[in-house]
C-alpha cells in the first residue's frame, strides 16, 4: 500500500480517473483523500464503474494569517478583523493596515506605525479553505464581498500574489520558514493546522463569532463543533456529496470556517480478493477512537462517537469486499490483546518501528528547540526595549551634560568678568588715588596754608 499528498484535487482527479478506466485493475486507486468531495459528475462516473463511498474523516478549520511584525510595536494582542473588514481587504477595498476599519476594532495599535500596504496572498488551485473562506466572507458580509463563492476563484484583487498550494501560502507568510519568499505586512489564508505548525509560526487574525467576541482557531471548543455534525445532518456514504456544506457553528466557542476531509473509497472492492478486508480494515481504523487522538493532536477536530460509530456501520454495510478475505481485527491503545495483538491480520496500536521512533525524537527535540527560540525571542524583545530605553537615558543625560557644561562655561565666564571688572575697579581707584596726591592748592586750600604747601612744609 502507498500513499501520496498531492492535494485535493490531486487526489480527486486521480482516483476518479485510475477507478473509470482501470476497471476492475489492481493498478486502479483503491481509496484516495481529499478537502472536497466528489463533483457530481466525478460521482457519477465511478458509480458506473463499481460505485464510491464518501467517508468523512475530521473537521478541519480554515484560518486567516498576517505578517504584520506586531510584536516588534510592543503589541502582543492578536490582530481582531470582522467579516467586513476581511471582505474589504480580500477585495481590494481596504489596502494598508492603517485603515479606520482595522483601527477600530485593534485599539491598541498605532496608526502611524501601521502606516504600510496590505500585500494579499490568495490561492489559484481548487482549495477547500478557498471554499470555506468565501462561503464565511458571502454570508457574513455579503454587501462587501463582489468575488462569489466558490474552491477556486480567477478574479483576485489585482496586486495580489497568487500561489498554488498551501506550503507557498505558509512560506509568504512565515518569518521563519524561507526568508526568500517571505513577505512582511500581508495577509493570507490556509489550513488552522498547516499554519500554526511548530516550524511555520504564523500569526492568526482573531475572527469574529459573536457579536462582542473574537477567537483565534485555538480557542474554538471542539465538542460544540463537532456537535453541529450528526448522522442526520450529513449525507449517506453511498450518495452524492457534491451539495454537502460543512456546517459554520455560531457562538463564542465556535468557528465560521469548517472544512471536511473525506476518504474516497471504491464501494466495489471485490477485485482486490483477500486484500479488500484491509482495505475495509483501514477505513474503519481511520474512525476509530485511536485514530480520533491522533486527529485532535494534529489540531483538527474529530467528529464525536456516535458519529464515527454510524459511519463505521455504513462502511461495513456498503463496502463490498470478497467474503472469503481474512477479518482483520483492531488492537486499539489502552487494551492490549495479549498473545494475539501480534498476530497475522491485526491492526495494532502498538506496532511501531525505528523510523517512527527517530521521527518521535526529533519531535520531541524540535518542541524544545522551538521552546527555547521562543525564549531567545523574548529575551531579545526585552534586551531591544532595554536598549531603546538605555538609549533615552544616554540621550537624557547628554542634554543634561550639555546643560551642566553651558551653565559652568557661564559661571567661569561670570567668575572671569568679574575678576576683570574688580581688577578694573581697583586700577581706577589707584588712579584716582594717584590723581588726589596732586591736589590743587590754590583751589582746595585755605589761604592760610597755600604757602606752606608751595614751600614744601606740608
């Protein structure tokens, strides 16, 4: 058995095509995966070659992400944008961050440090977040949103960057990850999960779900999500899906951008003999309590029991499978069968093997380097304020000096004025001493005396 990621329509196209014209063929896709279930006509065209199940496997979240270096302007809350707005910036509308429509709802941003274009990044392949975010922007705010619904769209705001898949949207966005591609001050869309992967670190736009509430796809209550997903509200396995619109779910808790990630399994497995049993084994497993833990660890949301439990049924009801293939069993974790979990046809929980452990290593190492970065980061957010504030003070007290030195350059010049003045002072008065001596006896003297200081007596 292999498995490829090469994308919902991929996926799709793939199966479809291996399943019409390979009929009935070991070389044709036995099952394939995707974000979007099969067109109508997709549908159509494997129900006359054996028939498709549509199996539903998780609820993914499409999420909002910017590259606005908030955090480098002290600014730690996230970025909180309405329906409205983010109709107005993905149409053009609004076009720099400094908008009164961004402002409003992000007080404590300042608008002249948010004074800069907003660069769109949008997708050009068949996307279910694609889907999922117009379906959000078309009924949350129709009057602002020109560009319909739909898994592709051909007429994005002119400006804006298109890429084909969900690395290129997380690449563009991430600081991180490649700096060639990326791009500062944009916005995009993608995946919750593919976004907020550990090496990716981008920034999620907080949306609104109520009227005073804005989340990120974090705080979104998984239970009240899958909630809105029962039995009798989603399609039977063996009909068309192609009208199925994943439930948005309102509320503080909830979230307006659900996407669906279904398995697409051929009904007629009869051709694959004794491995059609596997192939029915997998797809139960897949529904399975165990699959459910590895599903919400992902941060996507597995649909609730009850669900998972009437979707195994119908598999098990409709999936056609050769009746004398051996009964593969599951070994769930938690309930080990000893002595038969390692046996011939068993799915267990407990097989691993080297590779998966290395993997699980280095996991575990990339948690904490990635703990630790954020450390560095946060201590070098703190050593710039610490900088810019020791800068102030050195630019403080330089004044202060300058101050202090112009003040003494004037006291000493003071000093010296009045030094010269004093020394001024006394060079007249010596001179006027001096002048006094020579006394003008005719005019100063009585008459008596005027002789006796001619003769010299006096």
């Amino acid at each position: 058995m292999t498995y490829r990621s090469i994308g919902t329509a991929g996926g799709a196209s793939e199966f479809v095509t291996t399943a019409v014209t390979n009929t009935p063929s070991a070389t044709a896709q036995h099952f394939g995966a995707g974000g979007l279930p099969l067109s109508s006509s997709d549908y159509n065209a494997v129900q006359n070659a054996g028939g498709v199940l549509h199996v539903p496997l998780l609820i993914a979240k499409s999420a909002f992400f910017h590259s606005a270096p908030l955090a480098s302007l002290n600014v730690t809350a996230a970025l909180n944008l309405t329906a409205c707005t983010l109709a107005g910036i993905f149409s053009g509308k609004i076009n720099y961050w400094a908008h009164p429509s961004i402002m409003a709802t992000n007080r404590a941003l300042n608008a002249t440090l948010m004074m800069h274009n907003i660069t769109i990044i949008a997708r050009s392949d068949v996307s279910p977040s694609t889907l999922a975010v117009t379906q959000y922007l078309n009924s949350s705010c129709a009057a602002s949103w020109p560009l319909g619904v739909g898994s592709t769209l051909t007429s994005w705001t002119p400006g804006a960057i298109i890429v084909s898949d969900t690395p290129s949207i997380v690449n563009t966005l991430s600081a991180t990850l490649n700096a060639g591609s990326f791009i500062p001050w944009s916005i995009g869309f993608c995946d919750a999960a593919a976004g907020l992967e550990s090496l990716a670190q981008l920034t999620e736009v907080a949306v609104q779900t109520s009227n005073t509430t804005f989340i990120t796809s974090a705080a979104v209550d998984p239970d009240v999500v899958a909630a809105a997903f029962t039995q009798y509200t989603l399609p039977a396995v063996y009909t068309d899906w192609s009208a199925f619109k994943p439930p948005a779910v309102s509320g503080p808790a909830g979230w307006p951008m659900p996407m669906v990630t279904y398995l697409y399994v051929r009904r007629n497995a009869l051709f694959l003999a004794k491995n059609g049993s596997l192939l029915k084994a997998l797809v139960v497993f897949a529904l399975s309590d165990d699959s459910a833990t590895i599903i919400s660890s992902r941060l996507h949301i597995p649909f609730s029991s009850s669900l998972r439990s009437s979707l195994i049924s119908q598999v098990n009801y409709n999936l056609q499978v050769d009746p004398s293939s051996p009964l593969w069993t599951l070994e769930s974790s938690g309930s080990p069968n000893l002595g038969a979990g390692g046996a011939e046809y068993v799915l267990s929980a407990y097989r691993d093997n080297w590779a998966n452990n290395q993997l699980a290593e280095l996991q575990a190492k990339m948690n904490v380097m990635t703990s630790l970065l954020a450390v560095v980061s946060a201590n070098l957010s703190t050593a710039t304020t610490s900088r810019e504030q020791l800068r102030a003070t050195s630019e403080a007290n330089k004044s202060a000096a300058a101050s202090a030195a112009k003040a003494t350059s004037i006291a000493i010049a003071g000093v010296v004025l009045s030094v010269l003045l004093a020394a001024l002072a006394i060079l007249l008065a010596a001179c006027y001493a001096h002048k006094t001596r020579v006394i003008d006896a005719n005019k100063y003297l009585p008459l008596a005396l005027r002789t006796r200081v001619a003769d010299g007596e006096m």
